[in-house]
C-alpha cells in the first residue's frame, strides 16, 4: 500500500481524545466500515484491521506494526500452543536471526525454494561482509549446524526444540496484513528421532495440537492431511498442513508439520551411533504455525459491523457500558463496579468504558468494531428494573438479565458464543465442499465458489493443467480417507489418492 493511501485512510480513523467537545456524530460516522463484506472483501479487511486498532502500517512495504490489540491475540495462542509441546517434552530455545550463506546453501532443494524470498545483508556499516548473511526465512539451516555437535549417540535422542521468532521471506506478491508480510511471528519446531516412525508419529501428534489451536482458541474447524508433491515444503520428505475455507469460498493455509526424512541429516551429518554401534543419521521434522492465523480468524469471523473475536483471545472478553446522568451517575457506576468484580473473579478481562463526551451509541459501535464478545448496558431505569442488557457480539441478540444473575449468565454466555462461532464455520466447511469425480463438475464447484473433493492421480502436469484453468490448485489429502478406485478427476489416469482441490489466498 503507498504511504498516500496509508494516510488517506488513517485520517478516515476516528480520534481517541476525551475532549468533550469532540464532534461525535463525525466520529461515529468515521468510525464504521464503508464497505460490506460481501461486497468487496479485500478493502472491508483493509478498513476492520485499521478501524480495529489490529495493523498500523510501516513505511516498508509488507512490514505491518502489530498493536497491543493484534499481539495480544498471539500472546494468548502463543501460550496455549507452548503448553501443548512442552507437556509433550518439546524445550524452546532461541538461534540467531542471521544464517551464513553456505549453511543456507547446503541443502540443495531447500535453497532452491527460498531463493527468491531470502533477504541479504551485504554489509556491516560501510565494510562489505565477506560472506553474505541471509535474515532468517527458516531456521532450519542454522539450527542443523549445531545439531550435528550436540548429537553423538543414541542417548542424545530424541532432541525436540523449539523457538519463537520472526522470519524474513520477501515475497514479491501483493502483501497482505497477516496472510502474506514480509517479516511474520512464529514458532518453528525442529526435532530429531533415531528412527522413522518416531518422526512420522510426531508429525500427526503436531497437526493435531495445530488443529487444537484453530478449533479452541479460533473457533475454527480445519481440513487436516497431506500436501502434493509439488507444494510440499523445500526439502522435505513430504508435508502435512491445516486449511481453513473461509466465507470467500477460498482456502488458506493454517499450519505445516513437515517430515524432512534423513535429508538435511545428511546434508549436515548429524549422525549417531546407534543401539549396535553403527553410525546412523538422524530423521527429522519442522513444524510452524504464524501470526497468518490471526487473518484467518479475522476473515472467517468478521460481520459488517468490525471484528468478531472468539472469547478466548479478546483482550477484553466484557465490556460495561453504564449510561448515567445528573445524580444517578454514582449508583450506576457502583454497581458496574460490584459487576466487573464478580465477573474477574471467575478470570474473565472486563473493562469498564465510563468516559465522558461519548454518546452510548458511539461507544457500542466502537466495541462492536474492535469485536468484543459480550457487552453489558445498565442506566438508572434497569437498575429500578434489577436488570441489565446483555448484548452478544456474533449475533446482536439483546436480552434483559437480572442483576443477581448476571455473573453467571455471562460466563456462560461465553462459552455458548465460542459455540456458536464453532458450529456457523463448520456449517460453512461442510457446505463449501463438493465431491467432483469428473473435470466438469469440478470446474463448476470451483466456478461456484466451492472447494471439491476429488480422486487425483498427483502429477505435476495434472495439477498444473487444472490450476491454468481454474486458478484452483490442490490443498492436502486425508490422512484417513476413502477407498481409491478408478480415474482421476481431471486427467483420466489412474487416481492414487483423494485430494481436496481450491481457490486459495
């Protein structure tokens, strides 16, 4: 995006002073999308992660400030996925951001697929480097180099580490905030076993806890399976990977859990001996998932009125708006006061939005916007009534609740809504597939805004003719599928596996 156009639309932003002169009805007007969803849904997402406070934009194309608003989020997936591998025996550890050039160049497949994303440092000040340094795209490389140090014997087995970091891949296709930067947030686990099958089970055990992540913390329901050849990772035996299809009717990539076999073992020599003192190289996995996710939750979720968080990554889960005047002020604001503590007593963030000179429309289009869950509304006529209005961000429902019970209605609620946000994607998921056993009828589910479902013989030149025809191109595979019988979809060879087939960002 070109600066202009950055500030062209920050201006469009509403300002957060407290000033109670503030033209209100301007802001409020500022404050809304301009756009639906459903009709343009590349500027709505441009205008929910700025009108959100989620991206602020940098002045290197592709490189996006994340906000306390958007870090948040990951801090919350961060710990519950660093729970999962931990308790698993996986240990976090931290490798240099810089990766000589003949480490990145030893294994011949990987350099070749990020060759044209690696970024270089040339130069330290004004002296010329004598080797070019390569600002890590993927740590495989440098991690490798001391793997073949710490590891000698069988006893050193398995070694399972893990790092959260930032790479660099300079992509040079159109960048989007989350789904496609420059510089991301991740974590990259690179793990050692002394036998095959203990490597292939890991790779299962980490797409499960990927899947764990889409579906507890995001509210998200993913295909889980295996990458073709051709879209594996560089270097790997093959790939595993989460896609999510999102209300577009395209597909995304979630996460990847990949088996690079003995390949970079040998490269690097990481060797052992093993049981019958035989010298043996090690297999290997890497596995990531990254602030990609983030778009994905955003683009699935999100309505014409902002965002739409599950509650388990809201910073803030409940907001209570009180609406007072004159000499009620104070008995309204004691008792939000009595409800916020109730409320974070059962752990849950609530905040109070008790500032002046904001109309109690423009603060629920204001929470609505930056999506958070549940929104309590008391003035001086519910509190003669005992009761407050709850309102449910994902649908808008307002219901009338008895002050005494509101503590327990909303910690309920939040689990309902992170239900209910569950249940409408996977409707979305089971909707959006059509099983295609013939080339025309794949083209008119793809035509139609649908993945399919397809028997596929897995050839390059199959895929390759199929994409040039339908800009779809293959997904994953099962890992437990039907039986393969008869010709593929698209070229009539034999077909050797099921594959899920689709636009994807």
């Amino acid at each position: 995006m070109a600066k202009k156009e950055v500030e062209q639309k920050q201006k469009s932003l509403p300002s957060t002073s407290k000033n109670p002169s503030m033209n209100q009805k301007q802001s409020a007007d500022n404050k809304g999308l301009t756009v639906k969803k459903s009709d343009d849904v590349s500027e709505w997402y441009t205008q929910v992660i700025q009108k959100a406070e989620l991206i602020e934009y940098s002045q290197v194309s592709g490189c996006y400030i994340l906000r306390p608003n958007a870090y948040f989020i990951w801090e919350k997936v961060q710990a519950f996925f660093d729970q999962l591998i931990k308790k698993d025996g996986v240990k976090n550890v931290y490798f240099p951001l810089f990766i000589p050039e003949n480490l990145l160049t030893r294994e011949k497949e990987h350099v070749a697929g990020f060759a044209p994303e690696v970024a270089w440092v040339t130069h330290g000040g004004n002296t010329e480097l004598k080797e070019k340094l390569a600002i890590r795209p993927t740590s495989e490389t440098i991690m490798y180099e001391s793997y073949s140090k710490w590891i000698r014997s069988h006893k050193d087995l398995p070694l399972r580490l893990n790092q959260w970091c930032n790479v660099v891949r300079w992509e040079f296709k159109h960048p989007i905030p989350f789904l496609r930067s420059r510089e991301f947030l991740w974590q990259e686990g690179h793990t050692c076993f002394a036998t095959k099958e203990e490597a292939v089970e890991e790779t299962k055990t980490i797409l499960d806890f990927y899947e764990q992540v889409f579906r507890e913390m995001y509210a998200l329901p993913v295909l889980k399976g295996r990458k073709s050849a051709q879209e594996k990772f560089a270097g790997a035996d093959y790939t595993l990977s989460v896609e999510a299809l999102l209300p577009s009717g395209k597909a995304i990539q979630g996460a990847t859990s990949h088996h690079l076999g003995q390949n970079f073992a040998k490269a690097f020599d990481i060797a052992f001996l093993n049981d019958k003192r035989e010298k043996d190289y090690v297999w290997q996995n890497s596995w990531g998932i990254s602030t990609r996710s983030i778009g994905v939750m955003i683009l699935m979720h999100g309505d014409d009125k902002g965002l739409v968080l599950p509650p388990k990554i809201a910073e803030k889960q409940v907001v209570i708006v009180p609406i007072f005047f004159g000499e009620t002020k104070e008995k309204v604001l004691a008792e939000v006061e009595k409800m916020k503590a109730g409320l974070e007593k059962l752990g849950l963030r609530v905040h109070i939005d008790d500032r002046e000179g904001y109309s109690p429309g423009w603060k629920f289009n204001e929470w609505e916007m930056k999506g958070v869950p549940v929104r309590i509304e008391l003035g001086p006529k519910d509190l003669e009534k005992k009761q407050a209005i709850v309102v449910r961000r994902d649908t808008g429902e307002k219901t009338a609740v008895n002050i005494g019970s509101i503590i327990s209605e909303v910690s309920g609620l939040l689990n309902t809504i992170h239900n209910s946000l569950l249940k409408k994607a996977e409707q979305l998921l089971a909707s959006g597939i059509v099983k295609a056993t013939t080339l025309k009828d794949a083209e008119k589910a793809i035509k139609d805004g649908k993945l399919i479902f397809a028997p596929w013989c897995a050839s390059q030149e199959c895929e390759d003719n199929f994409k040039e025809k339908t800009q779809a191109k293959s997904l994953n595979s099962p890992l437990e599928q039907p039986k393969v019988l008869g010709d593929c979809f698209a070229c009539k060879k034999k077909a050797t596996a099921w594959f899920y087939f689709g636009k994807s960002y």
